[in-house]
DNA sequence: ATCAAGAAAAAATTCGATTTATTTTTTAAT
DNA sequence: ATTAAAAAATAAATCGAATTTTTTCTTGAT
C-alpha cells in the first residue's frame, strides 16, 4: 500500500501560514478562501478556517463577517501605529530587563549581537542581499527579544514579538524585495548594545525609538 | 409550522462567550467543551470550537493541544503582567490624548465622569451593591475609553479594551463577588479627568499608575 | 446602451459524522 | 492490595457535504 503523506495538525499549519504571512508569500489584498487554501495544506475548508481565525485574531489577516479573509492592505496609518506599539512596549521591556539583567544576560546579548553585526556586515559588502535575508530576520529577531528576554514578563514579550512580526509583514506587503535592513542598522544595533550593558535606560530607549523610527522612514523612502 | 428560533451568527456567539467570561459566569480551571457548550448556543460543535480558538488569541480562554480549551486559572503574577500592561498602554494612549483632544473631547470625558461619578456615589451610598454591578461596568469602561479616544490608534484602543476585559476577568476568576470597585475610585476618577483636562500630562500618568496599583492591591487584599 | 430583476455561480458558514487521541475503567497478574 | 496492560468511554480533531449568503452573469425592458 501506497503511504499516505504524514498530515500536519492545524497548529503546523498556522505556523506555516504565520510564517508565509510574514515572509510576503501572499499579496496584499488578496483573498485567502480556505476552499483554495486547502488544497496547499491537505485539510478541510473548515479547518483551514479555524487556522485563518487565529491568524486574524492577531491581525495578519483581515477577517470580515459573510465576506471571508484577506490578505491586510498596508496603510501608512497602519504602519505608524504599529511602529509606535512595537516602541512602545520595547522600550518598556528594555527598561525592566536593564533593571533585572545580569551578567548571563549580558553576555547572550552580546552573543546575538555579534551574530548579528557578523551577518550584517557581509550583507552590506556585497550587492544582491537576497540570501542573507532568511539569516538576517532570524538575527534580528534574536537580537531584539534577547533584549526584552529578563523583563520578566512573558505577556510583554509575546505581545512584542506579534508587533516585530506584523511591521516585517507590512513592510513586505508594500515592497515584496524589501530586505528590512539598511546599513545603518549596523550602527544602531552596536548602540542599543552598548547602553543596555552600560544600563543607561535612557539613551537605550532613546537609541530603540530612533532605530525603529528609522526603519519606518526607509519604508516610506522606497515608495518612490 | 412551528417557526424556528433565529440562531445566531457565530461572531454573536464569540460575543455572547465574551462576555461571558469578563463576566464571571465560568468558573476558573473548568473546561470548556464544544460538545457541551454548543447546546446552550444551538450550533455545532466545530462552530463552538471556532469561537473557542478565536477567544483564546486574546487570552480570554487557554488552549493547549488535543487537549482542548480551558477557562484559564489566574495567578498573581498574571495579574501583575495584565496590569503593568495595561498601565503601559492607558498611560500612552492619555499621553497622545491630552495632546490632540480639543474641547470637545474635554466636553466628552466630563460627560463620562459624570455619569460614572454619580453611580459611583449611589454605590457608595448603599449596602448591597450588587444592582449596580452593571451599569457600573459599563460606565467605568467609558470613562477610561473616552480618556483615550482622541490618542489617534485604533490599535491602542482595541489593545487597551484586551487587558481591560483581561483584569475585569481576572477579577472574577478569584473572587465571583467581585463588584470591581473600591469606595476611593470616585476619587481617582476625579483626579483623574481634572490632570487629562489641564493637559497635566505627568500628573496623569502617575494617577493612572496608581488607581490601577491600587485596582491590583484591592484584588490580593480580598485573598483573605 | 443602461439599468434592474432574476438566475446561476461562487464563496462563506454551518453542520453532523468519522477518525484520532486521551482519559478512565476494567481486568488480571504479582 | 498494587500495579500494568487491555478495553471501553470520552473528548479532540478533522472531514466532506448541506445550507445560506454574496457575487457574478444573464436577460429583457426602457
């Protein structure tokens, strides 16, 4: 008898479908009809549904009732207020963890920096960006929730990290090839590394709003 | 023939659930069994099982893996975590609002005030103050709400409605008989909307600071 | 040609049943 | 009496089809 494929649970395919979301593998406004869906993941309409609810919840896709989901359409609005709450609680979290932080932190801090500046300086030596990009996410990622990782409370980091992932998302809903770093990030991952070990609260939240704010007028740069 | 009562929607039963559980009517650490649930809402049990994944994104019900959905159990420090959270957020939000709200905006949170203050004294006045459970809860979300609604983010404001909801049922969870509020609060409304409304933004924040410490302080005092 | 009404198609929603996994109960051996 | 394995019962997860709603297409009147 012929195997039958190992199937996913509906949680690997909300995994697989966050993940396409906000790798900019479906385009911004379109439908995402669960009886299409399906066919991609090996389940049922209804299923594929659930996974679409969840995913909504969060607001990587747009839900609206007897009208289905849908790929969001991203906004300059929409960019703003999620930078400003990604800052928000970033900053916050910076703040408890420089509190909380000892030297262990520090030194997996440093560690993902130095991950980091290794990739990122690469990337900046050289023209086509696009295999780093995968590495890169994955450091940055590392980087900024190493940050956040003694604040000591779970709830401010899951928040954090659904906020870090809805900017990449629309970043990518806006400029498909948008690599999401600049050259300058170098710089200003070394200076938000630099206050946090120095717990100058301050200057690192200060550091945090300017490198975001940075990262959201790149954005609005390349839309020519 | 014999007509057919008018089922609702499932996003009417995502509502009706909702509120539900911000309302203390499921006891803390039961189960929450499609199969079961779906009779009292007349619909399937998959239906049911929509509903339930959708309220636990927001963390109203906890879900853990084929082993279905639970009324989650609360914890000290979960509290602390849904306070400090919602501190950050209200804190923000009456920022961005003192700064935009024009007087209209005054006109309308003075409105809210004065009609939670006069529950509030009516409350006060009274032994059993169950009655007012209601009314009072509602009003107490106005207030907090029009205090933030000219801070510009949709998005704060829903995030802000989240960890409202989240410590009203928290609330409950620990204590059934929870009315949510404190003879003092008519104070710190007070104080409350006189800081947002000569724009004394420092003041207000340091007042939301501890009307919702004291919200928390409350809560563990009644833990015998 | 334009528009509205009705018909057809497509998509969203809901359903009840099947399959799969977990929990509880029973049985049997030590 | 305890424990371990097996069986039964319960509950979770998934499915494919039926139903309802929305959207698109067709037709015919102005």
């Amino acid at each position: 008898m012929e195997t039958a494929e190992n199937r996913m649970s509906s949680t690997d395919i909300y995994q697989t479908v966050r993940n396409g979301l906000i790798t900019g593998r479906f385009e911004a406004g379109s439908k995402l009809k669960p009886e299409i869906l399906r066919k991609n993941y090996d389940c049922a309409a209804s299923t594929m549904r659930e996974v679409l609810f969840r995913l909504s919840c969060d607001g990587f896709v747009s839900f609206e009732e007897q009208r289905g989901f849908k790929v969001p359409v991203s906004t300059q609005n929409t960019l703003e207020e999620i930078t400003s709450l990604r800052t928000l609680i970033e900053q916050e979290g910076a703040r408890l963890s420089i509190e909380n932080g000892d030297i262990d932190w520090e030194a997996r801090f440093a560690a993902a920096h130095h991950k980091l500046a290794h990739i990122e300086s690469r990337a900046t030596a050289v023209n086509d960006v696009s295999p780093f990009i995968d590495v890169w996410s994955q450091a940055e990622w590392e980087f900024h929730d190493t940050l956040l990782s003694v604040c000591g409370s779970k709830m401010l980091r899951q928040l954090h990290r659904t906020f870090y992932d809805r900017f990449r998302q629309h970043q990518l809903l806006r400029d498909p090839d948008s690599m999401g770093f600049r050259p300058e990030t170098l710089d200003e991952h070394e200076a938000i590394l630099k206050s946090a070990i120095n717990r100058d609260t301050e200057l690192c939240c200060k550091l945090i709003k300017e490198h975001l704010h940075n990262n959201l007028m790149a954005y609005f740069n390349q839309l020519v």
